[in-house]
C-alpha cells in the first residue's frame, strides 16, 4: 500500500513542477522602454505611440503590415506584422504589440490599438447647490 501512496506523491510533484514551468513560460511582461524590449528573449507586450512622420507600409505580397514605434523615452523601434492594419489604427493614441524583437525588429503576433476617448479634452463642470 505504501507504492500506491508514494506513486500518487509522485504524480502531484511532477504535476505540481510542469505546471510551474508552464506558467512562467507563459507569462507575458508589459515593457514601456524599447531598450529593454531589444534585451528580452522572451515575449513581451510593448507599448507606445505610432510615429506619424515615418508612414506606415502594406506589403501585400508579404501579408506584412510595418511602422514605426515610439516610447516615453524617444527611442524608436520598427514593427512588423504579418496580418493586415487594425481597423482604428490612424486614430489611435497609442498601441500594444505583443511579439519578440529580433533581426533588427519587433515581430508582432497580435496590434492592440487604444481607440480614441470620446470624452478627452472635456472638461467636467462642477454642479454647484445651494444649502437652503
């Protein structure tokens, strides 16, 4: 009877360990600064604004979609991305891709536009009431 136990303790341990290691190898880091996005082996989420001076390209041959990416700090990063340009990517205020850097660019695996506020630039009026 003891085997039986000592095999189920078994089973739960290596359970337990390939769980682990699937979790930090599925674990996506957001990254703000393009320097560390270029150090990174890994996966990563990148975020930052699209440079409107450097158009952005289709290549239809390739079924690639490429611009160029901003951070806070200025540097600059190229994108690529093998599908086609998001719906309210001209509009949107900033980005989030999510890819590996390599070969002198960014490779996306998927473009998250953040659409544009509705209510950005409204200023909110406070209502005043009088204590009667």
């Amino acid at each position: 009877m003891k085997k039986k136990y000592l095999f189920g303790a078994f089973i739960i341990v290596v359970f337990l360990g390939l769980t682990a290691y699937l979790f930090t190898q599925s674990n996506i880091k957001y990254v703000s600064d393009f320097s560390e996005v270029m150090a990174k082996e890994k996966t990563v989420k990148a975020t930052g604004s699209w440079v409107r001076d450097k158009s952005y390209v289709i290549n239809k041959e390739d079924r690639t979609f490429s611009f160029y990416m901003t951070d806070n700090h200025g540097n600059q990063m190229k994108v690529v991305y093998n599908g086609t340009i998001p719906n309210n990517f001209d509009t949107a205020p900033s980005v989030v891709v999510t890819g590996k850097y390599y070969d002198g660019s960014f490779h996306a695996t998927s473009i998250l536009t953040k659409c544009p506020s509705k209510y950005e630039g409204q200023k909110i009026q406070a209502v005043k009431t009088s204590a009667l």
